[in-house]
C-alpha cells in the first residue's frame, strides 16, 4: 500500500514538475529574455521576478511573465 502511494505521488510530482532538458532550458530562457526585453523596451521593470512569477504551458511551449503588481515606469519608451 505505501509503495502504492509513493508511486502515484512520483507520478503526480513529475506531471506537475516535469524535468527540462537542455533545450526546453534555453527556449524558455531565450522567451523569458523577449519578455523581459520587451517590457524593458516600453520602459517597464518588473522587480519581482521569480519562479513563482513564471508561469510555464509545456505543451505550447509558452512561457508567461506573472505579478506585474510591483512593476515600475523607469522612462521614456524606445521604438524597438
């Protein structure tokens, strides 16, 4: 029965957390960046960037950028 349970607890970990490899690594990085650039480009700071505010969609490969609560005006725009 324990055993059991520690299966299903393995599964259901790995369905929630499922391990990166090196390329979902850079694609992510590399989307997080655009994001990161973008909102930087419109002369907006998040400062408060953390897992907890990266929200992932493995099977679109999308990544998001969440909790914009704390995000400021740091200047003019650019036209990039």
């Amino acid at each position: 029965m324990i055993m059991m349970m520690m299966m299903i607890l393995y599964h259901r970990y790995h369905q929630l957390y499922p391990i990166l490899s090196p390329e979902d690594v850079k694609h992510y990085a590399y989307e997080l960046l655009k994001g990161l650039a973008y909102a930087h480009s419109r002369g907006v700071i998040h400062r408060d960037l953390k897992p907890a505010n990266v929200m992932i969609d493995h099977d679109r490969k999308a990544l998001k950028i969440i909790d914009w609560a704390s995000a400021r005006f740091a200047g003019k725009k650019t036209n990039r």
